[in-house]
C-alpha cells in the first residue's frame, strides 16, 4: 500500500500539519510520499524530503497551484490516484476546498478530519461538533482522508528522501485568482501554537481586543485566537475563528477570555493541556472544562495576570 | 438565472448531541430539529440575490426523509420560490447526496448552486465540492461575499490567513460561511404564504442514482470528558498554578 501526503505550505516554508500528517500516514503504510504543489516552492520540497520516513516528495509547480486552487490541484492529484491507495491532506481551509473535489472525481468518499487511524481501512472522526467519536470502515478502493493535524505527533526530522519534479497537470480551468488579502503576523500560528489566548464577545471593540489580547498573548509569545462572535462583530479576522467551524487548536495552554463556552468553541479547543477561563459570570460553561478558572472582570484580571507574570518572572 | 440551493434538516445547533447507550448512533429521539445554520445562509444569500435582481427563481432542495418538508417550508417562508423534496429514509453520505443533487441538476438546470459549506451533524464539509467535482463546475467554497454577474460570480472565500478573492465561470457551486449573511427570521405572513408555493416529492430511489454508503459505521462513542478544574481567587493564584502545572 503506497500513501500520498499532500504538503501544507505557503510556497515558502512548510508548516508543521505536514508532519502531523506524515505520522498518520506512516499508520497505514510504511510507504509515503510527499506531494508539494506550488509555486517557487523548491525550498518547501526540500524542508519535506528531511521528514522521517518519507519515501520520496514530488514537486509540481505552477501558478494556480500556488494559489491553492481547488480545480488545479484536482487535476494534478486525480491521475497521480493510479498509483496510490491513500492521500492524507492536513485539515486546513485548503486541504477541505480540494479533498473532497478529488474524492469525487475519483467515486470514493472523503473520511473528514481524522483524530485516529485504527487500521489501514478503519478511521476515528469527531461528528456533531465533537460531542461524538464516530469510527469508519471505508470499503473504497482509496483512501482520500483529511487528517486533524492537533490530533497526531509530529514526525521527526532526520531523512533524506530524493526531490521529483513532476508535471504540474490541467491547471484551474474556468476559476480565477484575483488577489488575496493575507493577515501578516510576527506571532505563532494558530493551530501550531504551545499558547493560545483567546478573547470573545465581552470585548466590545476591535481596539478593545487588541489593547487587552495582544499584550497578554506578546507576554507569553501565545497566538491569538477569538470565538466566532468577536469575529462576526470585527473585533478580530476572520481565521482566528476557534471552534467547530473555525480553527482546531490544542496548545499546552489555552486562555479564554470573556468567552462564555459555547459547543461551537469547544469543539476547537477541548483538546488543550491546560485551559483557563477569564469570565465575570460564574456559571459560564467554559468554566466546566476548565482547569484554572478565574470568576472575575477581564478589564481588572487581565491587567493583575500581567503584573502576576512579570511578578514570577515570566 | 436561476439558483438551486440544498437545504439540510439536522440537529437543532443550540442542543447537545447525545450518544446511544448502544453506541450505534446519536440519540434523535425527541429532538429539535431545524433547518442546518450553514443552509440558513444559503438560502439568505439567494433570496437577498433575487432581492437585488441578480437572481429571478430560487429553488430549495432537500433530501431526507418526509419531516424535511418542515426544512423546506422555512426556506420556502424565507423566501424560495419553490422546493422539492427528494424523500429517503436512507442516511446518505456526501457522496451519495452530491449524486442526488446533480440528478435534480440534471432536470432543473440552474445557473448556479449556493449551499451551506457544511452540515452540523456529520461535519462533514464535502457535499458542495463533490457535487462541483461530479458537474466539472468550478468551486467557490466559505463564501463571504458573493457577487453574482451573468456569465460569472466573484466570491470572497474565509481562507487560513485571510481572504482570497476568485472569480468563477457561471455555472458554479458557493457554499456559504458564517458571514456571509445573517439570515432573516420569516415573519408569520410569509410562513402563512409558504404553506401554498409548491413542494414536489420525488423517491430518492427513483432517481436511479447510486446511495450505497462507502463508509461502515462500527462505532460512535461519547469522547473523553473533560472534568472541571479548580476555582482561583486572584490572577497572583493562577500564576502559581500554571508554574506547578510545568506551564512556565
Ligand atoms: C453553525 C454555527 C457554527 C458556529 N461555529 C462557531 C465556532 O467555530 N467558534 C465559535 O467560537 N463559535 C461558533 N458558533 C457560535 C457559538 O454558538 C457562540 O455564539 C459563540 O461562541 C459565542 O461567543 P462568545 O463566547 O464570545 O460570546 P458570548 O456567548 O456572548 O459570551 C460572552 C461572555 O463574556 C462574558 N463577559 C462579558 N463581559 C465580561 C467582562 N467584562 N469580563 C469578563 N467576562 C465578561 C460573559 O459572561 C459571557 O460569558 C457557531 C454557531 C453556529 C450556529
Ligand atoms: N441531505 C441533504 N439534503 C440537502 N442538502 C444537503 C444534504 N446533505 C448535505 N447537504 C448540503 O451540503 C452542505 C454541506 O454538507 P456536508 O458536506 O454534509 O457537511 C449542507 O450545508 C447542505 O447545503
């Protein structure tokens, strides 16, 4: 059984759901590849190849397949499919735009976002925004599986697969890019962040949220994350969203700050080591899954954590 | 031009699922049921099209089984046109429901899909691009702002980082995000006019459409729950913690 993982990058360097993603590959066969599509995106192939038990990585380049096009990346992966049983793509907003479009074209299913691999056919998969783990046998031919990142180990660095060039394939046919307004931050990212600190709907304001979040997340070299009412209201962007139909995130510490804990936002941060909870409501139900909870006004407790953590040397 | 938009009865998104005892399924006995919040927008986004003039019949689609002519009839209260109800008592995968639609496709020809990017029960997020996949049309998924042209549609897609902004060739498949709209509440007039616009009823097995499910379903357990924590008095006590904790 051979396994294609394709590669999460930005055409300059390769993100870490790759090799979360090569660990849950390795669970199914010993025989995986990398597939790096882009653009310019020879340093991204080469970061792949030192990836642990990789096989080989393959690197197709050409502008829609830099700019992540669903029907692109359709096109190349779908003729590569003869020669794989399984592809892994990481769950991110791009693996879930083509995963399926391929999964399609090739008359299988998509098994969606798994946290577990059971057996090279049986697959673990949160449903009902995580109030449920659902376990699938898929009696398809092939495998076309996103994969949870915050789910599985990273894979260690040490190898040295070869680089192939191949053919960059159809290209997107009647879609096209028209630009793309990218958030640059000096900050971890989100869904590979150890800290994370979050804020909600009790900020108010977009000025707000970044006078009260973003010194507390720069003191703890944390990534800022918000819940889906503080970005509906413009507080925060749009991917920063955590929860059910946002980002998954599961750092070592998660801070909640005037977030009440709806399921939705559960859903995305459940899995954290350690979570803590700002809220002046008592009976707010982040406080259920809480570790550290701090009944309190954030306006008060935000500033006396940050005078807590220069107090302890932090 | 005309637009189909595919509507799903699910779970009501303000209840908490619960897993069987026997653990072959979740519990929807007595349990609210509406109209999947991702295919609110939907439906929202076609009848605000149809509102501006770009869009002159919106056609609601489900498939499920016969309690789904509630789902339609909100869309129809909201403002669809017309519905049809594919009825199967079947739980169809996404695949299988991608087919369904691109028979129903076949028969309406619409110039355009908007459907919800993904359902709240199986969370799939796959229907719209295996239905795009099966029609060879473009894709333009986690819309945030749609404008809709006579041969084309710019959508501004919620990407990881930020935003992209693509045209697509008409036909196309959207699939809506959560800010594309704020979907309206019907108001009683308009329930009461829904009651008479037109829902057909077709046997999802007539189609002559492949359902078989791809995916066998061994197990649906309850996840580990999480026990809450302790209580702290001060911020100077929550920093003491996480330091014994190992965070710092
Ligand atoms: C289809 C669907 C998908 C969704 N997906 C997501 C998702 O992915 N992520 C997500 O987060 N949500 C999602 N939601 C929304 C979710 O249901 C909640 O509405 C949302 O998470 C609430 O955000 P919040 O906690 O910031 O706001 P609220 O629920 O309004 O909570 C605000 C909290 O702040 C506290 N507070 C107020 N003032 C202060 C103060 N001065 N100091 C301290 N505390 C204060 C209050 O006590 C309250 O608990 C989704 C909903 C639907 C229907
Ligand atoms: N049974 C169904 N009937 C109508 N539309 C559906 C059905 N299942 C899924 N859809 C559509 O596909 C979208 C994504 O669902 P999913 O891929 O299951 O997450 C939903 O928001 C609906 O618009």
């Amino acid at each position: 059984m051979a396994v294609l993982v394709f590669a999460d990058h930005d055409n300059a360097s390769l993100k870490d759901g790759t090799h979360k993603t090569v660990t849950a590959a390795l669970a199914l066969s010993p025989d995986v590849d990398i597939l790096v599509a882009g653009q310019g995106a020879k340093a991204v192939a080469d970061a792949a190849a030192k990836i642990t038990g990789v096989r080989k990585v393959l690197l197709a380049e050409s502008d829609s397949l830099g700019q992540g096009l669903a029907e692109a990346v359709t096109a190349l992966v779908v003729p590569l499919m003869s020669g794989y049983d399984a592809l892994l793509t990481p769950a991110t907003s791009q693996g879930k735009n083509f995963s399926p479009r391929i999964a399609a074209k090739l008359d299988v299913a998509q098994i969606s976002e798994i946290v577990e691999v059971v057996s090279a056919s049986t697959f673990v998969r949160p449903i009902y925004a995580g109030n449920a783990l659902e376990t699938v046998e898929s009696a398809d031919s092939k495998k076309i599986i996103t994969v949870r990142p915050t789910a599985f180990k990273a894979a260690a660095e040490g190898g040295s697969a070869s680089v192939e060039t191949i053919d960059a394939g159809a290209g997107a046919g009647k879609t096209h890019f028209v630009d793309q307004k990218l958030v640059k931050s000096a900050r971890p990212e989100l869904t590979g962040a150890k800290i994370v600190v979050s804020g909600g709907r009790a900020m108010g304001s977009a000025e707000e949220f970044q006078r009260v979040i973003e010194p507390l997340a720069d003191k703890l070299g944390a990534a800022v994350g918000a819940s889906r009412a503080a970005v509906d209201a413009g507080y925060a962007p749009n991917d920063y969203q955590v929860g059910q139909t946002g980002k998954v995130v599961a750092p070592e510490l998660y801070i909640a700050v005037g977030i009440s804990g709806a399921i939705q936002h559960l859903a995305g941060m459940k899995d954290s080591k350690i979570i803590v909870a700002i809220n002046k409501d008592g009976d707010a139900p982040i406080f259920q899954v809480a570790d550290f909870g701090l009944v309190a006004d954030y306006k008060s407790a935000v500033p006396d954590l940050m005078t807590a953590l220069n107090a302890a040397g932090v | 031009m005309k637009v189909l938009v595919p509507v799903k009865r699910v779970i009501d998104y303000n209840v908490k699922a619960r897993v069987k005892a026997d653990q072959s399924g979740i519990d929807l006995a007595n349990v609210k049921m509406s109209m999947n919040p991702f295919c609110e927008i939907a439906v929202e986004e076609a009848v605000r099209q149809k509102e501006k003039g770009t869009i002159t019949e919106v056609v609601a689609v489900s498939i499920g089984p016969a309690q789904a002519q509630e789902t339609l009839r909100t869309a129809l209260a909201m403002g669809a046109d017309r519905a049809i109800l594919i009825q199967t008592d079947l739980d169809l995968e996404p695949l299988a429901v991608a087919k369904v639609l691109a028979a129903v496709i076949a028969e309406e020809a619409p110039n355009l899909v908007i459907m919800g990017k993904q359902a709240i029960d199986g969370d799939n997020n796959a229907t719209g691009q295996m239905l795009a996949a099966l029609l060879d049309w473009p894709q333009g998924t986690f819309a945030s702002e749609l404008e809709i042209s006579s041969t084309s549609a710019k959508v501004i897609r919620e990407v990881d980082g930020g935003l992209q902004t693509l045209e697509v060739a008409l036909p196309a498949v959207i699939t809506a995000d959560l800010r594309l709209n704020e979907p309206r509440y019907a108001s009683l007039p308009n329930i009461m006019k829904a009651k008479k616009k037109p829902l057909d009823i077709k046997e999802a097995a007539s189609l002559g459409v492949d359902l078989a499910p791809r995916l066998k379903v061994l197990k649906v357990a309850e996840p580990a729950k999480r026990t809450a924590g302790i209580k702290v008095e001060t911020a100077g006590d929550l920093v003491t913690n996480l330091k014994t904790a190992g965070v710092f």
